[in-house]
C-alpha cells in the first residue's frame, strides 16, 4: 500500500505506482534532488523513474542507486516511443507508470572492445568489532583513496551525500561524516582525477553483526589507460586490509558514465581474495585455486591472494565463478558488477 499522492520539488509526475523525474540534459547525476526523491519514492512505497533524453548519460552514482533502489532509467524514442535505457526494453506509459509494451529489442553489440570500456574496481573491507568501539582505531576512505590512485595517478578530489562531490578529501572527516551517522548505514559519492583520467564512484558503510563493512565501488577511465602495474600494486596495497576485491572492465561506461543502449556485463580481469577468508582454508588451499593465483604478503603471518581471470581455461566468467566457489565467497555478498 502506498502512501496519499503528495508532491516533491523533483517530481514531474506524482502516481499511486510511480514518481518521474524528467531530466532533460546530457549526463543526468545523483543531485541531492534526484536522491531525495529516491527515498520519497521508497518510503512511499512508489517506483522511481528517471526519464531522459536518449543520447543523455547518466553517472556511475546514480547507476548504482537505480540499480539497487529498484528505480528506473527510461529515455525517450522519437516523439512519442520510450524504452528502459538498460535493456533497450520498449516502455509506454500506463496512466500511472511506465511498463514494458511489445516491440523489437536492440541487440547487444558484442563486438565492442573491452579495453576501450572503463575500468571497475569494487572493494569490501570488514573492519572487526573492536575498531568501531575506538575513535582512533577505525579510519575509512583509506580503501578510495588507494583505488583513485590506481585508477587515475591522483587523490581523491571529493565525496558528498550527493553529486557534484563538493567536500575536499579527508579521510578524517569521512570518519567523522560516517560515525556521526550510525548506526544508520551512510552512502557517499567519492571523485578524483580530471578530464583525461577521471573516476567517480560510491563508499558505503554500514554496521553488520561482526563489525563495520566499508564497501568501495569505483568506475574510472578506459582499461587501456591504466597500467597492468598499477592494478597489480593496488591489489598489494589493500592486501592487508581488504575481504575482496574484484577489477572488471565494462565496455558501455567511459570515465564514470553509461550512455542508453543495451550492454554486455563488465568482464572480470581480477578477484583479490583478502587474508581473512584464505586464513580460513590455508594457504595450500589458496595455491590451488590455479596457475593464475598469486600470493601476497599481507602482513605478519597472512597471506592474500591475487587471482587474474584473462587468461587460462574458459571464459573470465566462469573463472571467477570457480574461485568464488573453490573460497567459498557464494554465501557472503560476494564481489559482483
């Protein structure tokens, strides 16, 4: 049951199914408008649906929310058509919302190259119950700042609640934003680098039963930008620290934006298993995963390891598959795009 109609300063159009945002520009980002609209919707038990034009991009930030919201993205077909800007599913409005109607799908263009698509990166870090309990003890964005370098070759510009991310970088005060929050769990945008090399993304933290889950997902620049050695030594530098880390490349987005056509999902180049869960089943367990695994120190007697997914036997889906299963990652929220 939905909440009486009320409006927002966001809405176009306010149903009993669904509240519309139209926005009519050329990358549409996660305002704080278009996120308060969000947990109205939410709240009001009604979809949110962001429409714009189809040649407009939308950000990785509000990607993410859309997709985790349960919101939608649909953009306009000539004068009168819509359709889902994700899957290219036609849509029309039904007196209340947009739905999918009948109609051919664009296909999937597979023939686009991977390494001109934008790398992800997608960090979970757990940070054990005792940390939460000392101010001194617990400290995040380290993990951002570590994938921001990787990605663009510079720190962090920016977080906020919403874009554009207008706070200067402090791991300081991301501490103290987050702390000041809980037990709520806090979602924040995370910028850095410019116009030639750029990425954008999202740190989430929340409070689970065994502590405090600081998770990092970030869309840079195009894999062919990024050095090999740059990946490498970011999956060296959260080692210690990190439950798991996936690398992928998606071959729609470009520097943290997704245009409107149906895509293939990103392909996996690598999963980092943290010391944590190979500390589980030991290091031989670990080492047998493949030839592609690699060990890393991850401080006084742990151990990391560092598995690449481009080449070897099958496809880098089923790859990562396999080690998912062979650690056990299947039953926690395991590392997907």
């Amino acid at each position: 049951m939905v909440e009486p109609l009320t409006g927002h300063p966001a809405a176009d159009r306010v149903t009993p199914d669904a509240l519309v945002v139209e926005q009519d520009r050329g990358l549409v980002p996660l305002s704080t408008w278009v996120a308060d609209a969000a947990a109205v919707a939410a709240g009001a038990g009604r979809l949110l649906q962001i429409l714009t034009p189809s040649d407009s991009r939308i950000t990785y930030p509000l990607e993410l929310m859309l997709a985790e919201g349960g919101g939608q993205w649909i953009v306009r077909t000539g004068t009168d058509g819509f359709r889902d800007g994700f899957t290219g599913v036609p849509m029309g409005w039904t007196g209340t919302r947009f739905a999918p109607v009948d109609g051919p799908v664009p296909e999937v263009d597979t023939a686009r190259d991977p390494a001109a698509g934008s790398l992800e990166v997608q960090v979970s870090t757990l940070h054990p119950a005792a940390a939460e309990l000392e101010a001194a003890a617990l400290e995040l964005g380290a993990t951002a700042f570590a994938v921001t370098t990787a990605l663009t070759g510079a720190d962090p510009t920016g977080w906020g609640t919403a874009e554009p991310a207008t706070q200067p970088w402090s791991t300081r005060e991301v501490t103290a934003f987050c702390r000041g929050r809980a037990p709520e769990p806090t979602s924040l945008v995370v910028v850095a680098g410019g116009p030639a090399r750029r990425a954008v993304g999202r740190l989430q933290v929340r409070r689970v039963v065994s502590g405090v889950l600081e998770e990092v997902r970030m869309a840079g620049p195009a894999a062919r930008t990024v050095g090999q050695d740059a990946i490498e030594r970011l999956a060296q530098d959260v080692a210690a620290t990190a439950r798991s880390m996936l690398v992928a490349v998606h071959p729609l987005r470009a520097d943290g934006a997704r245009a409107a056509e149906p895509s293939p999902p990103a392909v996996p180049y690598g999963l980092l298993v943290g010391a944590s869960v190979v500390g589980e089943r030991g290091v031989e367990h670990a080492r047998s995963v493949g030839s592609s695994v690699r060990l890393l120190a991850a401080g006084p007697g742990a151990t990391a390891c560092w598995c690449r997914l481009d080449g070897g036997p099958g496809a880098p889906f089923e790859q990562l598959s396999a080690v998912v299963e062979h650690f056990g990652l299947g039953g926690t929220r395991s590392p997907s795009f």
